[in-house]
C-alpha cells in the first residue's frame, strides 16, 4: 500500500537529536539555467549550471525539564557563524518508511518576538553547504 505524508510525519533533527517542538520546515532546490544560444540560434538554448538548496524552520521557544531549548541551540549556531548539521525526517522513527534528507548549512537569518496571547515561535532560513544526503 503507498504511503501518503502529512505534517504529522514531519520532523527536525539537530545534530542528530529530535528538536522537539517544530512547527514546521521546508527545503528548495534551484538549479541555474546557463544560456548557450549563440547569433545564429532561433531559439534560445540552456544547460544546466550550479545547483543549490535553501531552507527554513519554525519552532517553538520553549525550555524542557533538562533546560535544553532546541530554538536556542540554532540561535547559538547562527551568533556564531558556523555550520550546523540538520536531518529533515518524513515517517515515524524505526518504521520502513522513514526518509531523511541529512544537510551542512549555514544559518542566515534568525527571528523570534513574544506578543500577547501567541506562543513564541523562532524561525530560521538557512543554505546548505554542499549536496543534501538523502538517507532513505
């Protein structure tokens, strides 16, 4: 039977741990289309050029009971200016129809605020350096 993925499947981990509290993610690929047409060409002619992937995240600012704060831990990694390692995961752990999309990326920008009767959220757009892994 096919298996079809919904939100609820979607989950985030940071260096390898489960961020907990993740309200959502998304990944994009681009690919430049380099123009070869040359004076005599009708019609304009392409290859394919660079590739590259950006991404973004939103999740809850919380602390848990161990005073760990995953929002926090990619606050740290974006004042910092380093790589961080992050898995995107569709599918429920120890099933056969887990997929993870395993990335190096640099966090390029980072918000968060507090306003009345809202949850605090923190949200992420990152780029990834080099080629995705896809662990399926």
């Amino acid at each position: 039977m096919a298996k079809v993925y919904t939100g609820r499947d979607g989950s985030l981990l940071i260096g390898g741990v489960t961020a907990g509290k993740v309200v959502s993610w998304s990944l994009e690929g681009q690919t430049d289309a380099l123009d070869t047409t040359s004076l005599a060409d009708d019609f304009r002619t392409y290859e394919v050029g660079m590739r590259s992937f950006t991404g973004s995240a939103t999740l809850l600012f919380y602390t848990n009971d161990a005073g760990g704060n995953d929002a926090e831990t990619l606050l740290k990694a974006a004042k910092a200016g380093t790589k961080t390692s992050l898995i995107l995961r569709l599918g429920v752990t120890g099933t056969p129809t887990i997929k993870d999309t395993s990335i190096s990326c640099i966090i390029t920008s980072y918000s968060f605020g507090a306003s009345v009767g809202e949850l605090v959220q923190a949200s992420i757009s990152f780029t990834v350096s080099g080629e995705p892994t896809y662990l399926v």
